[in-house]
C-alpha cells in the first residue's frame, strides 16, 4: 500500500509543477499532438509485445522540451490507452516508470541523437524494472517474485528499448522539424 501512496505522491507533484510552469499555447498544442501520436502509436503496435513508439515520443518530449512535459505526455499515455488495454494498479507504476525515465533525460547531451537512441534503448529496461513493481502488489511483495519478474521480463525489456531506440533515430529528425514550426507559431 505503501508503494501507491508513495507513486499517487509522486505524479501529484509532477502534475503540481506542469500546472505551476509559463506554457504557450502553441506548445499546449504541440504536446497534445504528441500525445495523441503516442496514443495512436501504443494501440496500434499493441499486438508486438514491447514494440511500440509512446516511449521514443515520450523521451524525444522530454529531451527536446522538458521532462515534465515528458512524463505529462507518458502520464496521458497510460492513462488513455488504459482504457482499451486494461488498467489496474500497474498503471501507477507505468506512470512513475516513464517518469523517471523522462526526468533522467536533463542529463547533459539528451538533446543529441546518438545519447537519446543509446538512452532509448536503456530506457527499455529502466521503465521494465520500475513498471515491475506495480506487480509487487499481486506477490506479496515477495522479493523471489521481483527478482524472477526482472529475470523473465529481461527479453521483453530488450525489445522495448531496441524499438525505443529504432523509434528515436527514425523520429528525431521529423519530431524535430514539427516542434520548430510550432516555435516559429510563438506570435500567431
């Protein structure tokens, strides 16, 4: 129970300090066109266990624009397409997963593509690992049963972080060309 209360706290203050921050409306804009990108993306690749490109946009967000812009965009992510892929506490956990993962990206040389597709592909095992804990609830809280989710989930994480990184590379240069011309909208 603990480990909830401890995840609801976290994305409150995430929320909190999205709804304190200056953001243009032009960037609103942008962030919600990602999001639904994300969206579409993760229910369309949801039949390839692991493949999918919410994550890549969701850390192209957080490099490129802030990572709580990031982990909104993960946030709204998991919560919608919760709604078609099934939801339950694991949820809370995805959320603080792709937060962490989103927060890490102020690290010096996120914005370069080759750092972010090398971080893509660690990231992978990074939301894995900290999405596993959501898991922990239906265990008791087990430590074999952590060990033997990271253990087994070892491939999946993988395969998430090689799409991550084939996301990444393959999108950086168009997500980057949208994002200037929704800078070059500032005044209009």
């Amino acid at each position: 129970m603990e480990l909830i209360g401890a995840a609801v706290l976290l994305i409150s203050l995430i929320v909190l300090c999205f709804e304190k921050r200056p953001i243009s409306e032009s960037m609103l804009r942008f962030i919600a066109l990602v999001s639904a990108a994300a969206i579409v993306g993760r229910l369309i690749f949801a039949s390839i266990p692991n493949v999918q490109p919410a994550t890549a946009l969701i850390l192209l967000v957080a490099a490129c624009i802030g990572p709580i812009s990031g982990t909104i965009v993960g946030m709204l992510v998991v919560v919608l397409t919760s709604l078609f892929l099934g939801s339950g506490p694991f949820v809370l956990f995805q959320i603080v997963a792709y937060m962490v993962i989103s927060l890490l990206c102020v690290l010096p040389g996120m914005r370069t593509r080759w750092v972010l597709t090398i971080y893509g592909l660690a990231s992978g095992f990074f939301y894995g690992w900290i999405s596993n804990l959501g898991f922990l609830i239906f265990t008791d809280f087990s430590r074999e049963a952590f060990w033997t989710l990271l253990l087994t989930g070892g491939l999946f994480d993988l395969v998430h972080g090689v799409s991550n990184a084939v996301f990444i590379w393959l999108l950086y240069p168009i997500f980057l060309r949208i994002l200037h011309s929704f800078d070059g909208n500032e005044g209009t």
